[in-house]
C-alpha cells in the first residue's frame, strides 16, 4: 500500500511524500496533524483521504472531505490546487469538487448528489453554519440538507485550526454530538496547525529559507507614513513585499500609500471582500513582484512566498502563518527578511510573541523554530466556556438549532462560529434611476452580483445615511412575504443578503467593497432573465410518486451505510411525499395557469402554465400529505417505521418539521395556507394504499398540545436515529424529489 500511495502521491504533486504524509495514507487523518508552515499539510490531508477513499479503503472511508480555511482566507487557491491533483490522477469525472467561500458559499449544487465522492472546500463561515442548520446567507428551507450532508458520511479538515476563533471549539462539539448521537456513516474531524510548542517534535520535512527578524518603530502620529516608507526601504526591486494588517481600513490606506510612493512597482491590494470573479481573477493573476497588502486573506490557503514579509502583532498562530510567507521555498539564497512591529490599537493579549519576537531580533529564524516556540496561542473564551457570553452547543441548542420553522431560535449560528471582528455580510448593487428603491418584482440579487463585506463597516456606512423610510439605500426581501423593503437594524446580522442603491457607491473596481468611496458603483444585474429549461410536461399525481420512490431507491442503493428500515423509510416516505397535492387550493395553482391540463390529479404543471401563483398565501401541501398520514388506518409502513416515514414527508420541503406556526395574517383556523374542515378528495395510489376523502384539521396534531411535537421529539431522542440521521434522511427523500422532477425538465 504505502508503495502505491508514493505513485499516486507524486502523480498528484510531482515529487514524493514525506514520511507523515505516507502514514496518515496508512492508518487514516488523526485528530490533529501539527507540521511547520510550508510542510505540505493540504498534500497530507486531502491525498491520505483521496488515496483510502478511492484506492486502499473506500468503505471505510467518508466520502466527503470538508476542507476548511479561516474565516476571510482566499480559498480559491486551495480549490485549485485539489482541482490540479484530481486532474492528474485522472479522478475529476469520479470525484466532485465544490467551492464554498464568500458569495459562492451559496451555491448549493453540492448538495445534489449525496451518493458522489466529493470534496468541498470553503471558509469555516460558510461550513460551519451550514453544520449548525443557520448556514449565512442560505434558506432556511435548504438547512436541513446541508446540515444532513456535512454531519453524515463526512470528514473535517481544519486547515490552520487555531485560527477559527469560536469555530474551532465548535467544530470539535459537533464531532463529539456525532460521536455521541450516531451519524449514518463515518463522519470525523481532523485540525491541522503549523504550531507546535517546544514540547513536540518536528515532522521531518524539507528544509526552507530563513528570515531575519527585525522590528520597525513607526510613531502612532505617523504610523502608516513611517510604515510605508520602511516597507519601502526594505524591497529589493524584482522581488515581492508582502505587508500583513490587521485592519481591511488600515490594509486600504497602506496599500494607497504604496502605490502614490512607488509608482512604478506592481501593488496589489488583497481582501476577501471582493465579487467572485474579481476574487478569481485576482488570486490567479497576482504579479510576482511589487508589494502585496492584505489582512488575514494570506493566513491559510496559499503557497504565496516573498523575500520581505511584514505583519502586524497578532496572534501567535497567524504570526506563524504570516511568517511562513518569507522567504517560503527557500528561493533566496541570502534569506528573506520577517519585519513586524505592534499595531497602534496595542493590546496586551498578544505579549508572548511580542517577547519571542524581541527575543529573536536581528537572528536568522527557520520555519522550524516558529514551529517549536514556546509561545502559547492565547485564544478568546470558547462557547460556554467561564468568561464566555454564549452559551455552549449543548443538547438544548443542538435540538432548538435543528428546529427551521419562522420564528424558531436561536435565529443565527454567528456567536458560534466568529467573533463580532469577524462577522460579514453579502452586498449587491441595483441602479434603480430616480425611484430609489427596487421595482417589486425584481429578483434578489444573484451570485455574481454579491460582494463580501465586514458587517462593522456596513452598519457604519448606512448609520451615516439613513434616508426617510429607516433604510439608507439599503433594502431586503422580507422572508415572510416576499416583498421588498427598507433593511432595518434587524437586517444587519451576520450573512444577511443586502441590496444597495448604485448611485450611492460603495465598490470599486477591482478592489471591491469600499465604504468610503461615493463613485457610482457599475451594477452587474441585467435585469430579470426568463428561465430556460422547466417542466415539458403535465405530469400525474400517481406518476410523480412512483418515479419519486424509484429514485430513492436508486439513491439509496448507492449508501451502504444505511440500514434496511433507513432505506425502506426513505422509499415509502418519497411514495407518499406529495399526496397532499390532491388539495383543490393546489390543483387550481397547477391548471389555473392555462393551457390544456389532462383530467386526474396532477403534481406538476407543464411550462409555461406552471406561473405557481396560490389562491391562499403560505399553501404548504406537504402539511397536507402529513395530515393524511395522520389519520392512520388506511396505509401502513412495512419494514418502517411509521412516525418516521410521517416526519420524512411533512419536511421534504423543509418548512413542515419541528414545528408549523401560522404565518402573519393566518386566523386560529389557518395553519400555512390549510383551513379547518377543509376536505380531500379520495386518492387511490398505484402502489396499493387508499386515502379516503377526509376533513383536515391542521391545528389538532400540530397545536401546542397535539401529537406532532412528541412525535418529533421521540424521533430526535431514538438512539437509532437523532438529528444527524434523521437530517441526513430528509436530505434523500429531497434529492429523490428533485431527480424525479427533473425526468420532466426540458429547454423552454
């Protein structure tokens, strides 16, 4: 084995492994790799998984690495490097290869096909949030299956673990609920660092540069002027100067004083709060020479190296990471130089590294002496932890987390995943003319649009400007029903998506977001896009639920780690998952439309009829399949478990699950669009089972006092099932309802 592991290791890589590298290959990632910056962690960790889960011990094996960077990293590095490996392997038609950082966090194509060996790489914001159900920027209606797939058949790489502030003691929870609970599958954890401490050894790894470490002094009164003119002094033309801050407004002002000062040198600016594709372009095309300023965007993530490396006084860990940029491959022969002096907003929490630093200054310091300095990593109170003002992930708040329902809390996994620094939100820019606001149909913001940027500064901006209506040329969809309007304080949370007026500034090009500029920002959305494919056809009730059960079983076919009761769940549950369409409120949606619909119930409506308007607000037919299964009686659930395949049916949407409450505006009698004693046709599925014609009472089970909310809290008690499982099983019955819905799309 360890043989064929050095083929397919310099296959990848183009040189041999290490001897580290071959032993997590051998026996599988550890709890925690410790190896100097620079020593091949992301080789270590992502070929070791590659290598068991497609050559040496698949079965064994998750068959999703989850690739985790810091908060604000750059990770299209990462993912492009693993891109290059699985191309020379010849494994990226078999393994599925995801990026999760910034506005492209809410691509959710990855969730589309459970049953892929793939690897997702992304910051701790995005993942970690999608792991807590609460995931930034994301639907709480798509929670349930991002939480299902990271917790089940899953492995957790933190790259740079010390990094994460609060992310990391939660990462290492939610291994110990899965260790705890039962996931479907193998699911661990692996924290990587490239500090170690005097009291561990050094992995044997090829030798780098050395840097010279030396202290600037610039006055507080000057600070950025004294700090540009040394930054200056120390570059050696042809060569690149890295210069690490701190603060994005403190990184903006050095790097506009470099580029007046050094007008003929390349200067680049690099923040993650860019747009995707200026994100892309940019990391892929930096210039090898001139000056580089950035903040924590170079502490994980990249090979990036140069002769002169400066930081800011931070914590031990990203002074490491910073550090490891200097002269990072050795590639100068007289040694690279590692400046670095204290911020002006000094504190004393980082006086351990201060004194190291001094300790050492005017010595020739190699990576593995950062590595083995005795300088504790003094990190912020975790979650639940003494001094700390969140509580822990305990039980309680992994079961009030699981529930998504309006309402239900906690309403965000920030406190749990980055400190208020760190937290961000997603900005998009519409030129909307002398209106001044957004015409009501007018779509949220995509992808594309969107531009990362801290939530400080947002607020700060739009505290600056608030117009009339409270807004600030800062409007939002509201969640509830769908209409535009002006963001309030409540709004400005941690991966809100936020609409801008273009005329008001804010971005510029290349550089991104920018809270002090008032240039009119060039908006990117070309206005609402008809869609291109769409159902082709008018497709029966009874059809929809058998293509439904055959792809579950397909689907489920595919996961080995599944019981049999799992799977047989699973297929009844996608059997009977839209029964509740027979309602007339949604037959009348699906032929109300026009066009020339055939007689019997119907689940989907041929385009262009299918306009999805409703006669009542907040329709959910799936409260109406769970209140037929309810009824008891007339179908049973052979080989599975009835409580089950009832929960399994009534979330496949993921707004029917923990809990239903009425919607604003809905009476005593009206729960999310179904009314007291209204009445079902009968239906009579080709599979066998019969529903006879009945009166819906929706507040019976699910009122405060009914059956629904101890048959939930059973299911997430059963020591056979729990929140991990459970979530994991909803995932399924979802995807079999999208892959059966998509036998019927087809080009519009």
């Amino acid at each position: 084995m360890a043989q064929g592991y050095e083929e397919f290791f310099r296959t990848a890589t183009g040189h041999r492994p290490y001897a580290y590298q071959r032993a997590l290959a051998a026996d599988g990632l550890p709890p925690w790799v410790r190896v100097p910056s620079g020593g091949g962690k992301t080789a270590a960790a992502v070929l070791a998984w590659l290598y068991r889960r497609t050559v040496s011990a698949p079965e064994g094996t998750a068959r999703r690495l989850v690739y985790v960077l810091p908060q604000g990293s750059l990770a299209d590095w990462t993912h492009d490097l693993v891109g290059g490996w699985l191309a020379r392997l010849g494994l990226a038609e078999r393994v599925d290869l995801h990026l999760l950082t910034g506005p492209d966090g809410q691509d959710g194509g990855w969730r589309r096909r459970p049953e892929r060996t793939a690897v997702l790489v992304g910051t701790h914001d995005v993942l970690l949030s999608r792991a807590l159900m609460r995931g930034f920027a994301d639907s709480r209606t798509m929670a349930p299956v991002s939480f299902g797939l990271l917790n089940n058949d899953a492995h957790w790489v933190f790259d740079e673990a010390h990094l994460l502030g609060p992310g990391l003691p939660t990462g290492e929870r939610l291994q110990e609920w899965r260790d705890a609970l039962g996931t479907t599958a193998p699911t661990g954890t692996t924290r990587m660092s490239s500090i170690g401490g005097a009291a561990l050894p050094a992995p044997e790894v090829s030798p780098a540069g050395t840097r010279l470490v030396r202290r600037l002094h610039p006055a507080p009164d000057r600070y950025v002027p004294d700090l540009v003119a040394a930054l200056g002094a120390a570059h050696r033309p042809g060569t690149r100067t890295v210069a690490v801050l701190n603060s994005p407004a403190r990184a903006r002002e050095v790097h506009a004083a470099l580029r007046a000062a050094h007008p003929g040198e390349p200067a680049v600016l690099l923040l993650p709060y860019l747009r995707s594709a200026e994100r892309r372009s940019l990391v892929r095309e930096l210039p090898a020479h001139g000056f580089l300023v950035a903040t924590r965007a170079l502490d994980a993530g990249s090979d990036l190296s140069g002769r002169t490396v400066f930081t800011e006084l931070d914590r031990w860990s990203a002074v490491v990471q910073r550090a490891g940029r200097c002269d990072r491959h050795g590639e100068h022969p007289e040694g690279g130089e590692l400046l670095w002096c204290p911020p002006p907003e000094r504190t004393g929490a980082f006086v351990d590294g201060e004194r190291w630093l001094a300790a050492h200054e005017g010595v020739a310091v190699g990576t593995a002496d950062l590595f083995r300095a005795p300088v504790p990593d003094r990190l912020p109170p975790a979650p639940g932890a003494p001094g700390a003002r969140v509580p822990g992930l305990d039980r309680a708040v992994l079961t009030a987390l699981f529930d998504t329902g309006r309402g239900a809390g906690p309403s965000s996994a920030a406190p749990w995943v980055c400190g208020l620094p760190e937290r961000t939100v997603f900005v998009a820019w519409r030129d909307w003319g002398a209106a001044g606001r957004p015409a009501e149909d007018e779509p949220e913001p995509g992808r594309a649009e969107q531009c990362e940027a801290p939530l400080a500064e947002v607020r700060a901006r739009l505290a600056g400007g608030r117009d009339a209506e409270g807004g600030g040329g800062c409007w939002v969809r509201d969640r509830t029903d769908g209409r535009w309007r002006p963001a309030g304080a409540a709004d400005l949370r941690a991966g809100a998506v936020l609409t801008l007026d273009a005329a008001g500034g804010g971005h510029l090009p290349g550089l991104g977001w920018r809270p002090d500029s008032r240039v009119p920002v060039a908006p990117l959305f070309a206005g609402r896009t008809p869609p291109t494919a769409g159902c082709a056809a008018w497709v029966g009730l009874d059809q929809h639920l058998r293509e439904t059960e055959e792809e579950a079983r397909a689907l489920t076919a595919a996961l080995p780690g599944l019981t049999g009761a799992q799977r047989e769940a699973v297929a009844l549950a996608a059997r009977l998952h839209d029964l509740g369409k027979c309602h007339r409120v949604f037959q009348a949606k699906l032929r109300d439309g026009g066009g020339d619909p055939p007689e019997g119930l119907l689940a989907k409506s041929k385009a262009p009829w299918n306009n999805g308007v409703s006669a009542r607000p907040y329709f959910r037919h799936e409260l109406v399949s769970a209140l037929l299964l309810l009824a008891g009686g007339h179908w049973h659930a052979p080989g599975a478990d009835p409580s089950l395949v009832t929960y399994l049916v009534a979330a496949h949407h993921g707004q029917v699950r923990v809990s239903a409450r009425p919607e604003p505006g809905e009476d005593a009698r009206t729960l999310l669009g179904v009314r007291e004693g209204d009445r079902t046709p009968a239906v009579a599925v080709s599979s066998g089972e019969r529903f006879p014609s009945q009166a819906l009472s929706p507040a019976a089970p699910f009122g405060p006092d009914g059956a629904w909310p101890p048959l939930v809290a059973a299911l997430l008690a059963d020591p056979a099932l729990g929140p991990f499982r459970l979530a994991h099983l909803e995932s399924l019955v979802r995807t079999a309802d999208w892959r059966s819905s998509a036998r019927h799309d087809g080009p519009l």
